[in-house]
C-alpha cells in the first residue's frame, strides 16, 4: 500500500511564484490574477489593515513559503474587496490558502481537509473548463481590455493559467488524501496515518531551527553532531509536552510564551481527532459542496460558462475536461541507455508541457517566435516545433559513443519529439534534448 503527495509548502511557493510573475497574465474570466493588486492595497491601505510589505511579493525570492501565508491570510483576503477588480486574485489566493489549510495547517479536521483540497482542485478545474471553451480571439480581446501592458502578438491559452506541473500536484494530493480518507473508513489504516500535516518539511525546519537554538546564550556554537541534536530533540520534547499541559489547563503551570509566537491561544496535538463517522456519502456531499463553493468563488470573476442565463457548465463537464486534460498529458520518460538514474529530472519538467490539440491557429503563430522570448517566462516551456521540422545536424569525428551528462538518445517515444531534435552522429541519427543544445 503506498501513496504519493506532492511537497505541499513547494506547491504554495510555486503558485505565488505564478502570481508574482510579471511576464505571465492569469486570465479569469473578465478579471486577471496578479501582483499589481497586491502592490495597489500595499500603496492605498495601512499596513495595519493587511500586514503585508514589498519584501512578501518579491519575485527574487522564489522559496518564501512565509510569504505565502501572509498574502493569503484572511486580513489580506478581506482587505482585497476593496480594491477593485481584484476578484480573480481573491479566486486565484484562495487556492493558495485552501492547499494551507489541507496539508500544511495541524488543527484543520479530515472531513474539512478533504472540502479544502477538492475546492482547490474545482476552481482550477472550472477555470481550466473555461479557457477551453473559449476562443483565444476573445481571451486576446480580454486582455487588451482588463491589461494595462499592449502586446504586439497573440498569447497562447497556456499563458493564462497555472503551470502544468502544478496542476498535477493539485490533482495528485486531492485524489491521494481521499485515498487515505477511504482506507481509514474502511479501517484499513489506523487513525495516525491522518496526520496530513506531517507530510511536509516545515515541521523539519521548525524542529531544527529550535534545536539550534538551545545551545544557550553564552554559546555562539550553532553547529552540533547527530547525537547532540538527538539530545536536544529530547529535551525539546519535554519542554513541548510542558507547553501543551499548560495551555490545555491540564495544571497550573505557567509556561513562559514570548510575545511574538503566534497569538493561537492553544497547541493542538498532531493526532487528528476524528469526531464524525467518515463514510463514502459522508466524502460524496463534501466534494461536491467544494463543487458548489469553488462555483461561488469565480461566479464574480464573469466567467460565461457559470453564468445562469447562458449555457452554464455542469458538475460532469467539469470532471471531463479534467480528465481529458490529464489522460493526454502524461508524464513519460525516454529509455535511456548508460545514463544515471539521477539525470532524469530535466526531461519530466519538460514533458509536462503537452500542447492541446485544440488550440487555435493563434498558439502556433506564437510558437514561431517565442524562442527569443522563451529567457522571459518564469515557467520552462519547450518549443513544440517538429522533428522534422530540423535540418539534420552532422557531428563527424566524435569518438565518443556514450555522452554521460548530456541528453543524448539512440530513440525517443513520440510524446517526446517535441524535446528532441535529430542530429547524426557518427553515420547515426541520435536525439539531442533542446536544453543540451543551449549549452
């Protein structure tokens, strides 16, 4: 029995990173998610309102998840009503804050991780199920009105959503934690293996940075060896399970607490306590109210296929498109021959990437050109020009056959051609992957 889970702390910096972008426009509907918003409520609204800076919407640091919870907190989410057409990023940071309070916050109970995850996934699933339903003509025309920035040529409908790879974590956490969630109804797996928020790294990060931090104040000495800082987990334990009783009124011990902890009045313990009988209509009424809020959520962002009056989309619609999307963009990897296992990791960031088969005429204008803007887009696309398309690259003399470092190929699948160009090497065709030929 085995289950996967994408790092959900990397999921939230990898949608804010989205967010930040200033070369991508996240189109919903008659609005569009981005930083300028969030700039607009730092420059017109105290800092007392929302508590953000400049430094939480930097775009150089990549890896802040921190901030990732301040722009989703919910005295930023509240403040951003005020700025007008700020709805899609109010759409776009809820998504954000659902995967937070899914995998990443300890006090959130099962049945309410479970309503978080699939919201998440149905506001991208019904966004998606938009952008496929409507013509880049008119996503164009969108943007020109709604965007402030003139561009001289189309943009392809890839553009205006999230990243691939996103999109299968989203997917790959929501459907895994059900799976758990039905293992537990079926009393297959015990009650700890609910602990959702121990699948993440920050707890690591918390635990380390403490124990580096009990050396006292008149060490300077932060380094230590394993069996020091197994001294110091220990101790650390004592002191959490002091904290704990203390806070729970279970004696009267007062624990000192320094002023800039977080303001929660009580420490939480990481068994979930399961207070409701989880059964399989249980899991089917949550999901589908996840359904109807994410519905809620981008009814005001005017996307055409929510509205009432027009041909409004519905629950089963939604899941095809989804699974449509996700059964055509299948992660594959080449064979590969005398090469580390280790090396593999470039090309499943660019098999991701599988274009649309209905795209418009538009998209493929756009391809042509984007080589000599593809240094700009924050998100790695590969050029989806064919094979044979490629003028046959003769490399003579090279007495090496086995290239170790460089992607190089005998063969390739076909989902694959997209990465590759030919080259003949030695009187033989080999397959060289774009980014080795940038090098």
């Amino acid at each position: 029995m085995q289950t996967t889970l994408a790092h959900a702390p990397h999921l939230c910096t990898k949608l804010r990173n989205r967010l930040l972008s200033s070369t991508t426009i996240l189109l919903v509907g008659d609005r569009y998610a981005g930083i300028a918003h969030l700039i607009q409520l730092i420059d017109n609204r105290s800092k007392i309102d929302h508590g953000l800076t400049l430094s939480d919407i930097c775009q150089k640091d990549k890896q802040n998840y921190s901030s990732c919870e301040k722009i989703t907190s919910d005295a930023v989410l509240s403040s951003l009503k005020t700025i007008s057409n700020s709805e899609a990023t109010q759409a776009y940071l809820q998504i954000i804050k659902c995967i937070e309070l899914t995998f990443v916050e300890k006090s959130t109970n099962v049945i309410d991780r479970v309503y978080n995850a699939w919201c998440a996934v149905f506001i991208v699933r019904i966004w998606y199920a938009w952008l496929q339903t409507t013509n880049s003509d008119e996503l164009n025309k969108k943007v020109s009105h709604s965007h402030s920035t003139v561009f001289n040529e189309p943009i392809p409908k890839r553009n205006f959503f999230i990243a691939i790879p996103t999109l299968f974590s989203l997917e790959l956490n929501a459907h895994s934690l059900t799976y758990l969630v039905v293992l537990y109804a079926e009393q297959k797996i015990t009650e700890e293996a609910l602990n959702i928020a121990l699948f993440n790294s920050q707890m690591c990060f918390r635990t380390f940075r403490v124990a580096r931090s009990m050396s006292g104040p008149f060490s300077s000495v932060v380094n230590f060896s394993v069996y020091e800082f197994l001294q110091g987990v220990e101790k650390l334990a004592v002191l959490q399970s002091i904290k704990w009783s203390s806070e729970s009124k279970e004696n009267n011990i007062i624990f000192p607490k320094h002023h800039k902890q977080s303001k929660k009045t009580s420490l939480t313990r990481l068994t979930s306590t399961i207070t409701i009988t989880v059964t399989e209509q249980a899991l089917e009424v949550t999901v589908f109210s996840a359904y109807l809020k994410a519905n809620q959520i981008l009814s005001v962002c005017g996307l055409s296929i929510l509205n009432p009056y027009d041909k409004m989309i519905s629950f089963e619609e939604v899941n095809r498109l989804a699974y449509k999307k996700l059964s055509r963009s299948k992660c594959t990897t080449s064979n590969k021959k005398h090469i580390k296992s280790n090396e593999n990791d470039d090309e499943n960031e660019d098999d991701d990437e599988d274009e649309d088969e209905d795209e418009d005429e538009d998209n493929e204008q756009h391809r042509s050109n984007r080589q000599r803007s593809e240094s700009d887009i924050v998100d790695e696309h590969d050029e989806s020009t064919s094979i044979d398309d490629f003028d046959l690259d003769i490399l003579l003399n090279v007495s090496r056959s086995t290239i170790r470092g460089m992607h190089i190929f005998d063969s390739i699948d076909n989902s694959q051609a997209d990465s590759f160009f030919p080259g003949e090497l030695n009187g033989r065709i080999k397959y060289m992957h774009k980014k080795t030929a940038k090098l």
